[in-house]
C-alpha cells in the first residue's frame, strides 16, 4: 500500500471510529502522520457507524435503508453506497413522508367537527412524532372515524379532577424540563388550565414530547456528524492532493503545493477542534437529560395522585438509559474528533519541517 493511500485510510478510519495512535512526523517528504491500520479495520468501521445508524436514527425511512445495507450480499459494497449517496435519500424520503402526514392531519383538523372523536385525535397526532403522525394516518385516523359513528361524532372521556400537586409539577416541567418539546408542552397544558388539559398532558403530550426531544437530539447528532466528516473528508482529499502534487513538483511549485498541504491540515483542525466542542456540547445536553429523569423517577416513585405514576416511573427508567447511551456516545466522539485535531495538525507540523521549518 501507497503511503498516499495509507494516509488516506488511516484518516478515514480515524473519522469513522476514532481510532488514534501515537502521532511521529518525520521530516521525509514521502511521509506525514501514519499509523497502522488494516483496510478491513476501515470496512469494519464503516458497517459499524452504518449499524448505529440502523438501530438509533428515530426515522424509519433511514433505518430501513441502513438495515438494507447491512443486510446486502453486495456486503461493503453496499455499506459504502449506503454512506454516499443512500443515506442523504432515505432522509430525503423521511422529510416528504413527514410532510405528506402533517398536511394530510392539517386537512383533517381543518374539516373535522369540533369535539368529535376525529378532530381530537387529529389534534394529538399534529403535536406528536413523525411516527406517531404516521400511524393516525395508516390507522388511527379510520378509528377514530368509527368511534365517531358509534357516539354521535362526540368525543368520550372521563377527566377526573386534577389534584393541585399535578399542576404544580407540571408547572415545574414548563420551566425546569431540560428538553424544549416537555417544557412547551407544559405550557400548554396550563393556559387554560382545565382538568382535561392538565390530563392530557400526563397522557398524551408528556409521553409525546419526550420522544420528541429524544428525536431531535438524535436526528440533529446524526445530521451534523455526517456534514462533519464530508467536510473533513473534502480537506483531507485537499490536503493529499496537495502532497501528491509537492512530490511530483520541485521548486516554486513544490513550495505551492506544500504550503496548501499546510493550510488543508490546519483546517482539518481546526474543523475537528469545533467537531469536538459541539459534541461535548451533546454530552452536556443528554447528561441533563439523564438528570431529570433521575429526578422524574424519584418524584413518580413518591406521588400519590391520581395520575398513572407507574408508566411514569417506566418512562423514566428508559429514558434514563437511553439518554446515558447518548451522552456516552457523545463522549466518545468528542475524543475522536480531538485525536483526528491532534493528527492533522502533526501533518501541517511534517510538512513545515519539510519546508526548513518555514511557516
């Protein structure tokens, strides 16, 4: 293997898994940062952060195409497809099939009868996940279609009266909630201030919003990741190029291509150094996360109203974990990016040292 084509590897797979070794420049114009690393370990990688992909992306366009790949007799063939060009499609299917619901629950609202089985249910679908707009469209749309014909196109259900601690802490939930969906979702419920709003916030909004903020979170990480490393590829693409051509050149050409070299590494730091600020920004993000579900368990474990405080209670245990799995992940990732920081900037640093030292 080509020390072009080693450097490229190594790289590629320092993005991909963070893998980072002991960092040795040299002075020899053939070489820059290299650290072992066995091709496979980068098709490995990849099928890796492809699986991630498949089992924690929230929407299912991206996930069944992630699972298509993983699953393909093309085997890495398909993986690389899958991350040039299948997942930007399947998130592209998911945007589409998310509008088509909304507009198609918006119509619903829109010339349904108000306080019928249809239009409340509409309404609850509106605020909710992708998901759950899908499947009042899919499903939940024709039942409530059917519970209206059998009650006279008259929603049915016995709010009982909200205990004052029920409001207070729904109270606190609008303005301590760590995630922006839960605490809007609150306020809500308090504007009127009504029995039935203050239930349906336990029931249907507080479960609703929850995975609304744990989707965002996921799709935004994801999103970002994939625009972090394509821009990181660019340079480093860049960058080699501009060695290929400091090799193949002498002279004032050779110094052009150096200094460009030079530039392209201090840019793949400086964007991983920012890669890596944003993500432990995410830690922070899940780790008060898992706080607040910590605490949304201590409270539920004590409550005494009327509210189902065992769901809660297992809403929170869930959460709890998963949002530990993100801010763990996330953690992972800002060390990743900070070793990819390290490596590049130990390129430009080779390639001053080729130049005598000369900026």
């Amino acid at each position: 293997m080509g020390r072009h084509t080693l450097m490229r590897a190594v790289m590629v797979t320092a993005i991909v898994i963070g893998t980072t070794g002991a960092i040795t420049p040299t002075t020899a114009i053939a070489d820059t940062v290299i650290a072992a690393v066995d091709p496979a370990q980068q098709a490995a990688a990849d099928r890796a952060r492809v699986k991630r992909i498949a089992k924690r992306d929230p929407r299912p366009e991206v996930q069944t195409s992630a699972w298509t790949a993983l699953l393909s007799s093309r085997g890495d063939e398909a993986i690389a497809e899958f991350l040039a060009t299948g997942l930007d499609k399947a998130r592209a299917r998911a945007i589409d099939n998310a509008r088509r619901n909304t507009d198609i629950i918006q119509r619903t609202i829109t010339t349904s009868l108000p306080g019928s089985n249809v239009r409340v249910t509409a309404e609850r679908a509106l605020r909710g996940t992708d998901a759950e707009r899908d499947e009042y469209v899919r499903t939940g749309f024709a039942k409530a279609q059917e519970a209206d014909r059998l009650n006279d196109n008259k929603y049915q259900e016995h709010v009982a009266k909200q205990a004052q601690a029920d409001r207070d802490y729904v109270t606190h939930l609008s303005v301590d909630d760590p995630g922006p969906q839960v605490r809007a979702a609150a306020a809500r419920a308090l504007r009127t201030g009504d029995d039935a709003d203050i239930a349906d916030f336990f029931t249907y909004y507080w479960p609703s919003a929850t995975k609304l903020d744990d989707e965002a979170f996921r799709m935004f990480t994801a999103d970002q990741d994939v625009i972090w490393h394509n821009t990181v590829r660019r340079l480093q693409e860049a960058a080699l190029a501009a060695e290929q051509a400091e090799r193949e050149s002498s002279g004032a050409l050779a110094d052009k291509a150096r200094a460009d070299a030079i530039a392209a590494w201090r840019s793949i730091g400086d964007q991983a150094d920012v890669s890596s600020v944003n993500w432990g920004a995410e830690r922070d993000k899940a780790l008060a996360q898992v706080a607040s579900w910590a605490a949304v368990a201590d409270y539920a474990r004590a409550a005494t109203t009327g509210q189902d405080w065992a769901s809660v209670l297992a809403r929170a245990g869930a959460n709890q974990k998963s949002w530990a799995d993100e801010a763990e992940w996330a953690i992972t990732q800002a060390a990743k990016w900070t070793g990819i920081a390290d490596q590049a900037r130990a390129s430009a640093e080779a390639a001053i040292i080729r130049n005598g030292g000369n900026q």
